[in-house]
C-alpha cells in the first residue's frame, strides 16, 4: 500500500513545463518498485520506466536525464530506500492495494503516453 501512495503522490506532483529536475534517489526507488509492479500486470509498460518517471514532470528523456537517473539509482539513499519499500506487506488489505495499483498504473501509462506523444 505504502507503494500504491508513493505513486499517487508522484502522479499528483506533476506540474507543467520543466525543463531541469532534481531527482529524489528516496522517491525515486519507491517509484521504481511501484512501477516493476505495473510492469509485471501491463507488459505494454516493460522498458518505459524512465520515461514514465520523467513523463510526470513533463520532461523529455534524453541523455543528460538518464545520467542523473543512473546517478540517483547508484546513491546509498536509493539502495536504502530501495530495500525498504521491498519489504513485505499486510496481506489483510491486499485485495484493495491491488485494485489502487492497477488504476494507478493505468493512468501512469496514459499520462506517459500522453506527454511522450506530445514532444515528438
């Protein structure tokens, strides 16, 4: 569930027009484990993880974002993060977690699709 909120929160974060970010290596890692979870229900989704990340502040990938993304992914804080949000959760509530990440993911890739349709 913690996962299912980290990504609202990304998705509600979106704002419009940013043509340089600061990546958060803690936000990220929970992105990233939320989004291995959209991969595995929308194969669509498989290989599109950083453009979905950048998607939701409007930036286009290219090759100065994958660097500070790699660089994120290799900081002790996301590794930390990382194993945190792997962690096992509460099986009781389940059920509803699934059904919040399958909306979440669907409208992650709609507004991906949507942002990465628009600079080409």
């Amino acid at each position: 569930m913690r996962n299912s909120i980290a990504l609202a929160v990304l998705l509600s974060v979106a704002c419009a027009s940013v043509h340089a970010i600061t990546i958060d290596a803690k936000a990220l890692a929970r992105f990233d484990v939320s989004y291995a979870k959209c991969e595995a229900r929308f194969p669509s989704m498989r290989g599109h993880r950083d453009e979905a990340y950048l998607s939701l502040w409007r930036v286009q990938l290219d090759d100065k974002a994958r660097a500070q993304l790699k660089a994120s992914r290799s900081s002790p804080e996301y590794r930390a993060e990382s194993r945190r949000a792997l962690r096992p959760v509460d099986k009781s509530a389940s059920a509803t977690a699934a059904s919040r990440l399958e909306q979440q993911c669907q409208a992650l890739w709609a507004e991906t699709q949507r942002v990465t349709k628009g600079k080409q």
